[in-house]
C-alpha cells in the first residue's frame, strides 16, 4: 500500500471514528476497518473470523497475521 492511499484511508478512518454509532454489527467473514491499527505500517483493513467467549474477535489482518480486538477497535461497513 502507497503512502497516498495511506493518507487517504487513514482519512477515512478519521471519519468512520465520527460515525461510529452508524457501523453494522460485525459477523465473521467479514471484512472491517479498522479504528486504531496495531502499528502505522499494517493495513488498516481485517477480517473477521470468530469471536472469542468474552466478547473479543480473532482478526486477520493482511502482511500482520492474526490479532485479537474488541468490537469497538474496528468498525463494519455496508
């Protein structure tokens, strides 16, 4: 991913945080963005794939591997 398309999600991202309250609920095989990515150099897209007893959700995210987080560290878009 180039530094401009960086920016540009990273921009986004800025915006999906406004309108938080407006994210779907999240389903496995699903993929969502990501609200605070573990380090600035990984996407900051993931997909779901389960979601752990306690509430948190395995994710993979690409060049990163798998991670767990909480339904309010990433949101689901349409």
């Amino acid at each position: 991913m180039n530094t401009t398309t960086r920016q540009h999600l990273s921009k986004t991202t800025s915006n999906i945080r406004q309108n938080a309250p407006q994210c779907l609920t999240p389903l496995p095989s699903t993929w969502v963005t990501l609200l605070e990515p573990p380090n600035s150099s990984c996407y900051d897209e993931a997909l779901l794939m389960c979601q752990y007893s306690d509430g948190r959700w395995a994710v993979w995210i690409p060049d990163f591997g798998e991670i767990g987080l909480h339904s309010g560290q990433f949101c689901r878009l349409s």
